[in-house]
DNA sequence: GAGTAAATAT
DNA sequence: AATATTTACT
C-alpha cells in the first residue's frame, strides 16, 4: 500500500522515492543554518566554569570524528552488527534513550590522584558508561527483558561508595543506595549483589589492612574506603566533620546538581540479530548538544524510554 | 517486598 | 578465577 514511516531515513542513494525528496527537503529547511550552530572547536563551557565544577573537558572532536561516528551510527541503525566497541576509546553514541548527557570515556592511568592530603570534595562529575554485554538496541516494551551484564567500573562503583559512606553503614541497604545513586538502569538487584561483595571486602579489610592490592579486588581498591565506613557496629554517622560528601542526600532543598548517569552503553549484539533500529529523534536538532544542567533532582533517574516507567522507582 | 547469604552463571 | 546474577531464606 503506502509507504509508512520509519521516523529515520538512512539516506538516499536510490531514490526511487520520488515523493520523499520534497519531504526530506522540507525537513531539512527545518534544520538550523551553519552558521547558528556552535563550533566544534568551540568549548559549550569555559575553562573556568570546567574547572570550577571539576568537569573534565571533552576530548576535541574534529570533523572527521563526526563523519565517524554518523557513519557507525548509520550502520548501527541498519542492524548492521559489524561495529561494537572494539573500536577506540570515544564514541559513545546515545539514541535516544540517553542522549540527553554524555559521558565521557576515560582512559587514564592509575595514578590519577591529586597527592594532595585532605579528603578530595568532588563535585558532581561524570561517571561513567559502563556497557552490558548484550542488546545492542533495547525495545522499552520489554521491560522485563534479562539485562545485560552490569559492569561495576571503578566511576560506578565510586559513586557506589560515596553514597555508601553518606549513609553510614547503619543505613546502606540496597534500595536506598540504588536511589541515591540515582544511576539509570541500575537496580536494587545491582546494589544488593555489589553491597554483599563490598561487606565482604570490608571485613576482610578490617582484619589485614595492608595486604597485597594485587590479588585482591583491583576495584574496590581503586576507590578508598571512607572512614564513616570503617565503625563497627552500630552508630549513627555522627557529624561529617567538615567533610563535606558531594553525594545526592535526600534532602528537600537545593543541593549539589548531581544528574543520574546512564549505565548502559552499546555493545554487541547476539547472533539472534534483528536489525531492529529505532531512532525516534524529535524535531529539535538543538537539544542534542544541550546538557541536562536542569535542576535535575534526585528522587528519580530520568529515563527517557517510550514509557515513563521506569525499572527502579518504587 | 526488602535485606542478606549462598548458589549459580558467564 | 573473578565477578555479576539468581535463588533461597528470613
């Protein structure tokens, strides 16, 4: 009969379509000009607002790395299995489930840290995109779908501990901890299944602080255990000192802007491979380059799937 | 349902 | 072997 919409023209080697032209110049006329676009080279924030907020810088895209990464999500798009993440370490590519904040990936060296004594007051910085293992596109209908292998990296895990230690241990239990995380896609079941690893990690900590790192979980090494953490027994955390935890506490007022991360990233695909891409872009090609500085509050991560619900969010 | 420990699974 | 998920129990 007639053609209906997919939402997403690929593009147009043969167009046979004849009717379509007129459409897609239609489209395009909706399109901001050149001109009102911002320079790649040109940083969406100062130096000073970056380092004010700790915000590590964007690596700087050049053109090409833009003709890249159209060109994998093209073929992505397509059901075209050939990219995954073999690739280098920037191109996170978000549909338009989590366009709205982009990560970046990181690759640095371990010893990253400030030797700077004191504790180290972060501010809300990126964590990280961890990827599953499998579903390269993920349909908001199943929701009840098995997902992916949750990879705990050392940014997720970080902020694991930092809400951790803002609780106290008294209170860190899993359903509170995964909502102030407040990381998309991550569920109670995570939490539950690190906080046991962690437990179990403190407690063989407790008994031979200095053991090697080498055996022992490289991970939970990374982040070092606050002192909050380290009381037995009972106790109310009482006062921070002057430590100030930039973490999401659940308090009704204004506090540190901590927007929830995404978790999921893309990934390969199983053998089963529907070329099932949706795209469902909306019609304002500004917002993608917008930051969800929002007064994002923490109650609920902000999912963005067809339906407004959420897997955590009791 | 939630928290935890133990058993599976990858 | 390590780590994440699932199951079982409270």
């Amino acid at each position: 009969m007639t053609e209906y919409e997919t939402g997403v023209h690929l593009d147009e080697d043969e167009n046979d379509d004849a009717g379509n032209d007129d459409r897609v110049h239609e489209w395009e006329l909706g399109l901001p000009a050149a001109d009102d676009l911002t320079p790649l080279s040109q940083a969406l924030i100062s130096p000073e607002l970056a380092s004010a907020f700790s915000i590590t810088p964007e690596p700087s895209r050049t053109l090409l790395d833009v003709n890249r990464a159209s060109k994998s999500t093209l073929a992505a798009l397509r059901g075209n299995s050939a990219l995954s993440q073999g690739f280098s370490t920037n191109n996170n590519f978000k549909s338009a489930e989590s366009i709205r904040d982009s990560m970046d990936a990181e690759q640095e060296e371990p010893n990253r840290y400030d030797s700077r004594k004191s504790q180290r007051i972060e501010s809300p910085e990126e964590a990280d995109s961890a990827v599953r293992a499998d579903n390269s596109v993920d349909d908001p209908s199943a929701r009840t779908a098995k997902r992916p292998r949750l990879v705990w990296t050392p940014q997720l895990h970080k902020r694991f501990v930092e809400v951790v230690a803002h609780l106290g241990i008294k209170n860190a239990v899993p359903k509170t901890i995964m909502q102030l995380m407040n990381v998309e896609g991550l569920t109670r079941e995570n939490v539950a299944s690190h906080l046991q690893k962690y437990r179990l990690y403190l407690k063989r900590m407790q008994g031979l602080p200095g053991e090697d790192l080498s055996s022992s979980d490289q991970l939970f090494a990374s982040t070092p255990v606050p002192q909050s953490l380290r009381e037995n027994g009972a106790g109310t955390h009482s006062g921070h000192g002057n430590g100030h935890i930039p973490v999401p506490v659940p308090m009704p007022y204004g506090a540190t802007p901590i927007m929830p991360m995404p978790v999921y990233g893309m990934s390969h695909q199983g053998p089963g491979g529907d070329g099932l891409g949706y795209h469902g872009f909306e019609s304002n090609p500004y917002m993608v380059q917008q930051r969800d500085w929002s007064g994002n509050r923490y109650g609920q991560s902000v999912v963005s799937r067809t339906h407004p619900a959420g897997p955590n969010e009791k």
